[in-house]
C-alpha cells in the first residue's frame, strides 16, 4: 500500500527532528491586540529554514519548513482547524466522495485567478498534482500522492480524483502536505531557475526578491481573491533555526512574527504576554530503533533500552522541565486517545535483566547513536548516552554527522538509533507513513503484519468505531514491538509582538500570513 522510492531526501521529515522540541498548549491562535485587523504595514518574520526552490511541489508544509512562505505565495486549497479537525474549505468548496473515498470531486471557487492573470481552475490543479510522482522533481509527498491512480478535468471548477484504494480522508493527506498549493502552470513551465526568480500563484502575496541566506521580500497581491486580506502590505522574511535568536529577536522587537519548535521560548514569551500559538499534534518526536540489525533486530534490545530510560529526566535536561511528554500516542482530545495504552515503560530493573540476559547470549547491546551538532540534538543523544551507562552490559556511541550525511542514512538505513517524529492531527496519513511496512519513510524498518492491517483499517475506515479499534491496535503493537521511544510532544509554534493579531494555524502549524496585521 505505501511502497513507493523516495528518490530525493524528505527535508519535510529531516528539518523537524532537527529541530525537535516538545509541548503545546493546544492553542492554534494567539490573542494579540484587540479591535478590528488594521489594514497596511511591513511585518518582519523570522522562520526556521530557507527553502531551495519556490516551487510548491519540493516545499514543505509544515511550521518548521516552508509553511508560512508556502500559504504567502500560493494560498490554500483548504485548511483544518486542529482542535476540531474539521476541514473548512479557501480557494476550495468541497472535497466530496460518494463512494467511501474511491473518487472525489474538488471543487473550486469560480474566477481564481494567479498574479499572472491565468486562471486557477481545475486543469492548474491537475497539472500541479500530476508533477508530484515524478521524481526528478524531488517532493518529500511523493508517497501522499502516488495513492492517486487518475485526476480529470470534468468542468472548469471541477476535478476528479480516483485512488489506487479507497482513502476516505484524503483531505487531510492535502492539507498537511504542499498539495495545498497551487502554482500558475505557464510560469512552472520553463523549468524551476525560471520559476525561482519569479513564482506566481494565487496566494495573498507575490514575491519582490529573494536574496538568498538573507531575506525573502514578498508584498501584498492585489487581486487577491479574499478581499481585503491580506492586511498587510509587506513581509520581510529571514531565516534563524536557533530558537534562543528567534527568541531574542522578537522580544528586541526586530522581528514581529517567530517561527517556533523550542516550547522554552514559547513558554518564556507567553509568560512575557506575547500573543503566542502552538499546534496540538498528537504522536511526537522518538529515537528511532533500527530494527534491520543488531542489536535492535531482537526486541529485547528494543525493550531494554525504552525500559533504562526515563524520558522525564530527558525533558528536564534538554528542556529544564518545560517539555510536554507523550504519555500516550494521542492527547485525551482524540476519539483514539488509549489511557490505559502508556507509551512510557521506564523499569531498571527490566532493563538490566533484559541487558544481562542478552549478554549471556553473546548479544551484548552496543550500538552508536547518530545525530548532528544542533543543540537540543546533540544533548538528547549525550543525555542518553549519560543514562544508559549506569547499566551494565551496554554500550553507546554518540556520532554527530553533517545534516546531509543524515539524510542519506535515511535511505540507506545504515545506523543504529536516530531521532525520528511521528506527528500528526488526524492519523492519517502521517501514523501510517511512518510505521507501515510498505512506506519508505518507515525510519525503524518495522514490518508487523497485525500492525500494517490496523494501519489499513484505520487509513480506509469511514466508520469511527472501526477506525478507534484498528487505532488502539496500533497503540498495542507499538508498545509490545517498541520499534521507537517517544520522547517529547513536537512544538509547532509561533510567537507574535504584542501589536500582532490574527495569528492562525491549521495542518501541523502551516500560519496563515492573509490573517497577520499590525496595530497602530
């Protein structure tokens, strides 16, 4: 179901476990100043990674990513509020099946139109869509799109899809991906250097120059279809994965917005009183066992190591104590939250046994953890390293590599333990992409077949009594094959100036930059 080649590296997946943190408030928009949206403005905004290309199809959307510059330039097709999960439609009015996800019908606002003038119909979508499976153009959602078997153009408004199987929530698979955005197809046309110094697509700002390491200059799109937004009139857009800066900045006020996934500056500013906003993910980020070789192709292994550490003392070393832990795979705001389904299995006294045991066996448990030298990542793997020797009988290097080089072993699956995420609104599609057997985002090489047929149910089940039975199951396996240590909730945030208002999250902490102004 999910086996696809990944021919590019998933910078989607890569840049988030970099920057892993924790936490979440559970809120998805700031307060900011009261009153009606002040109209006008330059906004300074300081994100977390520059993207390579301005095209849609090899950008990320994600907060840690390209969310922000991703919704700026190209808009939405729809978005989710994440406390509901409900999908509210943008440039979208429907996204309906009538056959339990087989085939749907997007429908879409009539008179779209890009910066350039040509239309956003249905045909700019399939041709948008249709450039995803193809490698040569290097998406990280090569899999969330190779489960689209057909798109037909039926109308000018409308676009039919049909899937390979059915895969009633689909819509979510659009709105946590950057399938959610359109690019004018005459300008993709002449190749991506073309298309890099001058994007168009249909979203509330255009770009005005992109100096690349320095700053993105994007400015207000007149003929933007939701009128009046955006409110403002200019973003500035500087780059910074060092959350202390991000943090320092806008308290200096150099910059108005942050982009966050560190839940101690979070914290700090929402103490401070500045408007702040965090997506409420369920999952989080984990060490990712490799479950291929030795000496975590034997689940004693696997358990020895989730039972040696205590994932509390991790959070008040890297964290000071601020971090929300993942005490189960989904928060009691889930219909498949499973309480009495802990993912936390800290017992010494197992782990020793099970590290002794292995020992006798001539399986002593020595592997190397792999990271890079960003700081919350580095101190995660001394941390484990620091906690593991109180035991006997086994061993930990910690290897810190270049982020590229990290990547590459992504694919080549060729370490012992790195750090791994499995983040999410709803579970679909993201749970599945990261556990299935069949997916090539599947870090640990789990391959469980009561695991991968709850993983199905779950992905192809309208009824949601069926979908919290296949849900709790995974939970089961999970914690019976502990394939990954959950360690942190992931932090998708944001922080404003007190004088910001309209901050506004959906998917996993994509902001809504039409939604930003500037008070007087």
């Amino acid at each position: 179901m999910f086996r696809q080649s990944l021919f590019r590296s998933i910078a989607v997946c890569c840049t988030a476990l970099i920057l892993a943190a924790c936490g979440g408030t559970g809120a998805v928009t700031g307060t900011g100043p009261g009153g009606d949206p002040v109209a006008g403005g330059t906004a300074q905004i300081t994100q977390i990674s520059e993207p390579r290309t301005l095209d849609p199809v090899a950008m990320g959307n994600q907060w840690v990513i390209n969310a922000l510059l991703g919704n700026a330039l190209y808009g939405t097709l729809m978005v989710n509020d994440p406390d509901s999960g409900e999908i509210e439609y943008t440039m979208a009015t429907g996204f309906a099946t009538r056959d339990g996800g087989t085939t749907f019908d997007l429908t879409l606002r009539p008179d779209l139109r890009f910066s350039d003038g040509t239309p956003l119909d249905a045909a700019a979508v399939k041709y948008n869509w249709d450039r995803f499976p193809d490698p040569a153009n290097g998406s990280s959602y090569v899999e969330d799109a190779a489960v689209i078997a057909a798109t037909e153009v039926v109308n000018p408004t409308t676009l039919r899809v049909t899937m390979r199987h059915p895969i009633p929530h689909f819509a979510y698979t659009i709105v946590e991906s950057s399938m959610n955005w359109i690019a004018s197809p005459r300008a993709l046309q002449p190749g991506r250097a073309a298309f890099d110094r001058a994007p168009v697509g249909a979203g509330p700002f255009t770009l005005e120059r992109w100096a690349r390491q320095d700053v993105i200059e994007l400015v207000k799109n007149p003929q933007y279809w939701d009128a009046p937004k955006p409110y403002l009139d200019r973003i500035e857009l500087r780059t910074s994965g060092d959350s202390v800066q991000g943090y320092n900045t806008l308290i200096s006020g150099g910059s108005d917005v942050i982009i966050s996934s560190n839940w101690g500056s979070i914290e700090k500013l929402e103490n401070q009183g500045f408007p702040t906003a965090v997506s409420p993910l369920h999952g989080g980020q984990h060490l990712s066992l490799n479950m291929r070789r030795a000496p975590f192709d034997d689940v004693r292994a696997r358990r020895a190591v989730a039972a040696a550490l205590d994932v509390n003392a991790l959070n008040l070393t890297i964290y000071n104590g601020s971090g929300e832990l993942p005490t189960t795979l989904f928060r009691e705001t889930s219909p498949y939250h499973a309480p009495d389904l802990p993912l936390d299995t800290h017992d010494p006294a197992t782990a020793q046994r099970l590290f002794d045991e292995l020992a006798a066996e001539g399986k002593p448990v020595k592997f190397t953890y792999t990271t890079t030298a960003q700081t919350e990542n580095r101190l995660l793997a001394e941390s484990v390293q620091a906690q593991l020797s109180a035991f006997d009988n086994v061993e930990v290097e910690v290897e810190v590599i270049d982020i590229i080089d990290l990547i590459k072993l992504r694919y080549t699956h060729d370490f012992d333990v790195m750090t791994g995420g499995a983040f999410f609104d709803d579970p679909e599609p993201r749970l599945g992409t990261a556990f299935h057997g069949d997916s090539s985002r599947n870090t640990a090489g789990i391959d469980d077949e009561t695991l991968n047929a709850a993983l199905d149910t779950g992905r192809t089940s309208t009824d949601v009594e069926q979908r919290k039975a296949a849900y709790r199951t995974v939970q089961e396996r999970l914690i019976e094959l502990m394939p990954a240590i959950f360690y942190t909730r992931t932090v998708a945030g944001a922080a404003t100036g007190k004088n910001v208002g309209g901050l506004t999250m959906y998917g996993a902490g994509s902001v809504r930059p039409e939604e930003l102004w500037i008070a007087e």
